[in-house]
C-alpha cells in the first residue's frame, strides 16, 4: 500500500470540477486519506515547486497557482504513485490520453493542465509533508 499527494488545481477548481475529479478517483479505488482547499501564498507556492525554480515556466506556473484556491489530497491504494499518474495522463494535456484527468480536466496549454501528481516516493513523502501534519495522514 502506498500514498501519494494529488492536487486539483486552480483552472479545475475554477470550473467547478472538485466533485467530478473526486468522483473519478474514487471510482478508480483510491482512498482518500486526507484532504482541503487552500488559498496557497508566494511562499508555498515557491517552496512546493521549488526543484523548477529559474526554469522559464517557473513565474507563470507560480502565478497560476495563487490564482484561485486549490484542493490538495492524499490517496492511497496498492501503487497509489503510478496508478495515480497513469490515471492522469501526460503533463500536457494535449498529450494525455483520452479519459485521463488532464484530458478531460486540463487547458490545451502544459501549465494549466488540471491536477498535480507526486512523481516518486521521496516526492510523494515530501509533499505529504509538505501539505498535512502528522496527525492529518496517521
Ligand atoms: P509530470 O511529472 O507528469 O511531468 P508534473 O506536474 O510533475 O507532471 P513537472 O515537470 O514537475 O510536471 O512540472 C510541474 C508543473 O509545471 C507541470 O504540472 C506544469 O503545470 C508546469 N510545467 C511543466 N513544464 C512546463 C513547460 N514546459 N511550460 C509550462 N509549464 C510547465
Ligand atoms: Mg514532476
């Protein structure tokens, strides 16, 4: 069993698809182990992102992510890092295949694709971390 941290993110809150993004992961078997909708700060959003800081999508990627509230979660379930990325689809949406969330969720444009997911265990951990305390995911 593993869990990594999902976030549905401001162009999806935006258009009112929390519940459908929910729904789909349910659907899919993952248990939500924890969730909440955050206004994110300059400073979190930095921080979270901090591995793209100096690339030249880095502004415009922080810049999206204050731009409305976002909802981040914990899921688990039996390799919840890959199920959960193949389940997502390809970071451009105009690549993500059909029935994935980005493809359904996400904008023609790679920074507004419609959800995040943890990429490794060591990542999946740090943002847990990053998002919930202790007492939040135990
Ligand atoms: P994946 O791990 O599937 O690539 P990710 O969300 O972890 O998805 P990252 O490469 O970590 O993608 O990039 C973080 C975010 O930055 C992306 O989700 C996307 O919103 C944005 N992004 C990434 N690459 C670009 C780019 N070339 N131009 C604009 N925005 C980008
Ligand atoms: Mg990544």
């Amino acid at each position: 069993i593993e869990r990594t941290l999902s976030i549905i993110k401001p162009n999806a809150v935006v258009k009112h698809n929390i519940g459908a993004i929910i729904q789909r992961l349910e659907a899919a078997n993952f248990k939500i182990v924890a969730t909440k909708m955050i206004k994110l700060n300059q400073e979190q959003a930095e921080g979270f992102y901090a591995e793209h800081k100096g690339k030249p999508f880095f502004d415009a990627l922080i810049d999206f992510m204050l731009s409305a509230p976002v909802v981040v979660l914990v899921l688990e379930s039996e390799s919840a890092i890959t199920a959960y990325r193949e389940i997502m689809g390809a970071t451009n949406p105009v690549d993500a295949a059909r029935g994935t969330l980005r493809a359904d969720y996400g904008e023609a444009h790679v920074t507004f694709n419609g959800v995040h997911g943890s990429d490794s265990p060591e990542s999946a951990a740090r943002e847990i971390a990053y998002f919930f305390s202790d007492n939040e995911v135990n």
